[in-house]
C-alpha cells in the first residue's frame, strides 16, 4: 500500500490531471492474462469491463504473431507488403457486401475523425449530427461530436445533436419513426443555421448514451440522411468483432452504412482502426487529398489484427458471446426480478446494462457504490450513460460460463450492500 500511495504521488507529478483514474482506491495492475488481471500480490480480479483485449489479456496467439513480425519487417504503407492486403481482403468479407474498401489508423479517435473528413468532403457539406450523450473520441472534430464530454466540451454551429432512440423499446416501430422524426428536424436545424448536412454517425450499440440494446431503430434515420444528400456512418467501435453476437452492431438494424469505424478490440491492444465504405467514397476523397499516415496499417498491428480474428474464428468467441451472453443476461434479470431500484436489463451478446433507478429517478450514487463494492470483491464493471446510473458490463469475449458465478455473485452482494 506503502508502495501504491509512492507511486501515486509519482504518477500525479508527471501524468497529472489529464490522466483520471477509475476507481477512488486504484487498483495497481501488474499483468494480465485471459479473462484476468492480476495486482502486485498475485490476486486475481476478473475483468467484465474491458472491451479491448477482446480474445484475452496477453494472447499468446496475438503475442507470438507480433513479436514474429517484429523480427520480420515493419514499415509504412506506401511500400508494397502483403499483411495489409491479405488482412483487408479477410476483414471487408466480413461485411457481407456493406463495404468494398478500408483505410487503417491508429485509434477509434482517427479513424471517426477520418470518417468525419471524407463524408464533408464527398458532400461538399459540413454539417454532422449526433446522439446528445455520443462518445466518439478525442480529436478536435471527434469531440465536437462527444457531447459525453461534459458541459465544457464545445459543440460547434455545423453540428447539431438528437436525443438517442431506445434500442430497449417495447415499440420499435414508433421509436424508429420517432428517431427519424428527430434527426429531420435537426437537418432542419442546421439548415436553419446556412449549414447542409454531410452526415449522421451513431455508435450502433449507444455505449455513452448508457441504452445499449438490440431493437432495430436505426434504419429509417438513415434513410432521412441519405434523402437530404448526407451519408450515415457506423461507429462500430465498441460492439464491433462480435461483441454482440452479431459481427456489427449495424446488422440488427438492417442498414448499410455509408462509411464503417471500427477501432478498441481490433488488434487486442495493439494500436490499429479503420474507416471502410463503398470504392466510390474512397474514390471521391482519396482523388483529392494527399492522405498519409505512418503507422496505420503497418505490418506489425496487421498482424495483431489478422490474429485476432485468428482467435474469434478458431475459439467460436462470436458464438461464445451470444450464448454466455444469454445466460448471464438471464442471471441478470433474476437480479431484477428481486431488486425493485433495478429499472431495466439491457443488451446483447457480452454488452450488458444493468439500469438503477430509485422511483422512477436515475440512481447514480448507488451505481457508483456498486462498482466500487465489485472492485473490493475483485469484479471489474463500470458505470455510464447521461445519468451515470447504467451498470455496463463488457469483458473480453473469452469470458466463459465458468465465470459467470463469481460475477453474479458479486454482484447479487454488491447490490445488497448498496441499497437504494
Ligand atoms: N467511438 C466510440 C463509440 C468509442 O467508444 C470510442 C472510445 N471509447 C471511440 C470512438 C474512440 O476510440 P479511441 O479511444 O480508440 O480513440
């Protein structure tokens, strides 16, 4: 503890205020491996949080690749290699026909930032709408659409946001007209301020908008963009790789996206995203703009991304999500049934919410209880959503049935010694 307090007091010095931490008692991590992480005594916390080491901390498949292609080649992609191709060709056929091309970066943040560069360029336009509790990254254009930022964070005039539709409605139907109905009335909004609309980007899973969920409501938004001349882009960040169940998020809402990003859990750590979309949009852009970046789609995180999906096809962690997923959302809706301030179980795959309520009003402190009695107990969740009052529960897809228990249990006495 001596120990932790030091390096703390270190820590502060250098990284300072940018660099929160999670918990208000940090846990010092010293590895990790599966579904695991691990402190400096060797105890074992299991991890239902971390959306990124999705085929498990420390893979030794991912390991091996990597640190092979390190020996091997790394460089940039203005030379010819075969990784990135062959990796390109794997990852587009996994869309089904929605998308013919992809430019690879660094972060969820770039590649959103990217997106958001080629829609205003193909459309000659400017103006982006997005949901009112969005996260979509940390650049300045990204940010400006991450209204999950706080009060300080500054939405320009070319943007224009709309509440989220509820992907847990009872009515899909009325809810998919009303989303459309809103973001009509934003494209009026911008038009309003001289701004035409370029594009509408969701994450398709609402992780910050805390209403993750599978009811198919996107669709008819979509149509709205694309009949006022903008396009609709699929933040697949966080339920991309088979989170859900599903490969994409966007599948459940039986659109096509105009332009797909995709980023977290693509290369298990090792830093690489994508935008894709039709030929004609890369077309359009890359016909223009000199675009470059060094170290997107480098040999190196190729591999950790070809390996990735080594290990999700190889170990079934797809249909792993939907079926362990299932089982513990049931074991999450048993929970409901006996706790009253449990207002809503929400998800698909390994996404999961659990929503607190305290007679109708969103319960944050409680929420935020509970994932500090799930930290004492060694179970690793968070809180979201525009109320913090959302309980998300998203390990790495190695998450099995055997692990169920003690996260269940955890939280069942979680909940108990939070009361209301
Ligand atoms: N989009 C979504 C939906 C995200 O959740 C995030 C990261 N939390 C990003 C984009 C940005 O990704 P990154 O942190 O890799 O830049």
């Amino acid at each position: 503890a001596a120990q932790d307090a030091a390096l703390l007091d270190r820590r502060e010095r250098v990284l300072g205020a940018p660099y929160r931490l999670f918990y208000q008692r940090p846990v010092h991590f010293v590895r990790g491996e599966g579904v695991f992480l691990y402190d400096a005594d060797g105890n074992d916390y299991l991890d239902a949080y971390n959306n990124v080491p999705v085929v498990g901390h420390s893979n030794p498949v991912v390991r091996a690749r990597v640190s092979e292609q390190l020996g091997i080649l790394n460089t940039h992609t203005r030379y010819l290699t075969d990784g990135v191709v062959s990796y390109a060709e794997r990852l587009i056929d996994r869309f089904g026909g929605a998308v013919e091309q992809a430019v690879f970066v660094c972060s969820g943040s770039e590649a959103v930032d990217l997106a958001l560069r080629m829609a205003r360029h193909v459309t000659r336009r400017r103006g982006i709408i997005a949901t009112s509790h969005a996260y979509h990254g940390t650049t300045d254009a990204a940010a400006a659409i991450s209204p999950s930022l706080g009060p300080n964070n500054e939405v320009p005039a070319d943007i224009a946001l709309v509440a989220a539709p509820d992907l847990g409605a009872s009515d899909p139907q009325t809810e998919e007209r009303e989303f459309a109905a809103r973001v009509d009335h934003a494209i009026a909004d911008l038009r309003a301020r001289g701004v035409e609309p370029a594009a509408l980007i969701i994450d398709s899973i609402m992780s910050s908008d805390g209403l993750h969920g599978t009811v198919p409501v996107l669709g008819a938004a979509a149509q709205v963009i694309r009949r006022h001349g903008g396009l609709y882009i699929a933040d697949e960040v966080q339920p991309g790789f088979g989170r859900t169940g599903d490969w994409w998020g966007f599948e459940r809402h039986e659109l096509a996206p105009d332009l797909v990003v995709i980023g977290k859990p693509m290369g298990n750590g090792v830093p690489i995203a994508a935008v894709l979309g039709r030929a004609s949009v890369f077309d359009s852009f890359g016909g223009d703009v000199r675009y470059f970046n060094t170290f997107g789609g480098n040999p190196v995180s190729i591999a950790a991304a070809d390996a990735v999906l080594d290990e999700i096809d190889d170990r079934g962690l797809r249909d792993n999500a939907a079926t362990v997923g299932a089982d513990l959302r049931a074991a999450l809706s048993s929970l409901a049934a006996e706790d009253d301030g449990i207002s809503s179980v929400r998800g698909a795959g390994l996404f999961l919410a659990l929503e607190l309520q305290d007679d109708g009003v969103p319960n944050a402190s409680r929420a935020t209880a509970v994932v500090n009695h799930m930290r004492d107990a060694r179970v690793l969740i968070s809180a979201s959503g525009p109320a913090e009052n959302v309980l998300k529960i998203r390990p790495p897809l190695v998450f099995g049935s055997e692990h169920l228990p003690r996260l269940a249990d955890a939280l069942r006495a979680a909940l108990a010694a939070s009361p209301g």
